[in-house]
C-alpha cells in the first residue's frame, strides 16, 4: 500500500473515531441536560372568576349559584387549556350533578322534592411555586330548600404545571390505618376531642379507601389533599350525599379535615414526582382576585340562613 492510500485509511479512522466521540459526548450532554431541573413557570397568573345565576327563568324551580373558580394563564397553551378545564369541572362539580346536567335519578328527586337550589362555591389558592399549583375549593349548597338540605362540602387539586398532571393523595402517600391515625391525632389536638379507636380508624379510612359499600350507597367519598403557604398538608375527606341522604335539617358540613407537616407524613411517602418538585418549589405566579364577586342571597357569608332558629 502506497503513502497515499495509507494516509486516506488513516484519515478515515480518525474522522470515524472523532464521530464515534462526539456521539459519545452528546449523549452525555443530553443525559444531563435530562437530569437538570426544569426552570419552571416564574411569571403567571391566576385570575379567579365567577359563573353566576339568580332566579333563572330556565328552570322549573328558582336557582341562585355562585361558583368561583380559577383561570390560569402564562404557561404552556395545551396544558393551560387542561389545566383550566379541570379546574373549572373541580369547581362545578356539585351544580352539575344536582342541577346542570342530573341524571333520570336526579331529576326524579328533583321533581319531588325540589324547590329552590342553590349552591356557593369559594375558591383559594394556598400554594402556587414555578411547578406545582393548588386549589381549594369549600362550598355550602341545598339540594331542594336552603334550611333543611343544605350540605357543606371541600374538594381540592394539586396540579403540575410542567407535565399537566394531578396528583391524587393516594399518588404521594401510602393510605393505611397508621396514616389515618396520624390525621385523627392531628385533628383531634386542634379540636380538643378524643382520639378515635381502632374501630373508627377502620371505618374512617374506607371512606379514603372509597371500599365502603354501605356509605358508597349513600355517599360520594372523595378524598383530597392541598399544600399550604407554610409547606404543610392538609388532608381531607369530603362525603357528598346522594339523592335523599342530602336532606340534614339543618346545614350541616360533611366535610373532614386535618393539616398535618412534612416531618408527619415522611413515614408514608411513595415514590413520586410530585416529591421532587415539592422540594425544589418557590413562590411563583400571581394570584388576581374575582372582579365584582356576587355574595349567594341564600347561602353567601350574610345570608339569612345562618340566623335562622331550627
């Protein structure tokens, strides 16, 4: 073999060698760029509305409801889209089951004993960094008469605002008897009442479990969890009534909750996402009030029913 074709062979193998390197090295600069953290979403807002209806000739029966509910903005437009969807369903999600959209048993219920409906929904927004967004969502509403069956109910999300995803609590902990006991100490401290016994924590915890058939023939046990300003849980289970279960003589909240910290919880962490971007989360995002907020005449914070003497 000549010098020239040596040169050429030699000349190849290099050039094959240094494609072989950065092939190499990019695959490595691109694990890394993989295992770097996301940045997040630093500057966008959340603007809270409100959908309102009073004495609405639509119906057959008078309906007074107000239901806030939050709008995001500023963030990838497929999943802003997701995201808002969601929320606005989260928000709503009592009004369409007993009024907006009932089912032929709803409606049968409604025929015979309906009268008025109403509903109230308040929306806050205890946590929002460049990741992680929730939402809590308390209402009061009446199934029929705004004395005797009005029902108080909590439903809240936890949303990632970098993959759309929501994280449900069974996602993030381990949901067992020891767990629940841990919640029923913690509620328990703050209202000053007794610690529930094995007996209870077994029947609370079907409610989180939703295994109950006897209160899932009843009720609608949803399960729900919220971080707060201060980085703690609040935990939570609300059980919706179904049909004439919602009759109470009274208002009456059926919603149950404890906030407890990090440190009380670390015992039931389950690998999750949702951890890591805990850790790293900081305050991001603003959060704009509801323009010219309605107050609910039967049930908002002045209404009459609140005086009324059962």
């Amino acid at each position: 073999m000549d010098e020239r074709k040596k040169g050429q062979k030699k000349g190849i193998l290099i050039g094959i060698l240094v494609l072989i390197l950065l092939l190499i090295g990019g695959g490595a600069a691109a694990l890394i760029f993989l295992k770097l953290p996301e940045k997040g979403y630093e500057e966008y807002a959340v603007q809270k509305e409100q959908y309102y209806v009073e004495y609405s000739e639509d119906y057959d029966y008078w309906d007074v409801i107000t239901v806030e509910y939050p709008v995001l903005s500023g963030i990838d437009q497929e999943i802003q889209e997701q995201l808002n969807q969601l929320l606005y369903d989260t928000a709503i999600d009592r009004v369409n089951y007993w009024h907006l959209f009932p089912s032929d048993e709803v409606k049968a219920f409604q025929e015979e004993h309906f009268s008025i409906f109403a509903s109230d929904v308040n929306c806050d927004i205890p946590f929002h960094s460049q990741y992680l967004l929730c939402a809590d969502f308390k209402e009061y509403y009446s199934a029929g008469n705004p004395v005797w069956m009005t029902n108080g109910t909590e439903r809240a999300l936890t949303l990632d605002l970098m993959t759309g995803e929501r994280y449900e609590l069974s996602d993030i902990l381990e949901v067992n008897k020891e767990l629940i006991a841990q919640w029923d100490r913690s509620m328990s401290d703050e209202l000053g009442e007794e610690y529930a016994d094995d007996e209870m924590l077994e029947y609370v915890l079907s409610w989180f479990l939703q295994n109950n058939e006897e209160i899932n023939e009843k009720y609608v046990c949803n399960p729900f969890f919220y971080v707060t300003e201060d980085q703690n849980f609040v935990i939570g289970v609300s059980l919706d009534p179904i049909l004439e279960y919602a009759y109470t003589g009274e208002p009456l909240n059926r919603s149950y909750y404890a906030e407890l910290t990090l440190e009380e919880i670390e015992p039931f962490q389950k690998e999750s996402e949702f951890w890591n971007k805990y850790e790293k989360s900081v305050a991001a995002g603003e959060i704009l009030p509801c323009k010219d907020k309605k107050e609910n005449i039967w049930l908002g914070e002045n209404a009459g029913i609140w005086d009324w003497e059962y």
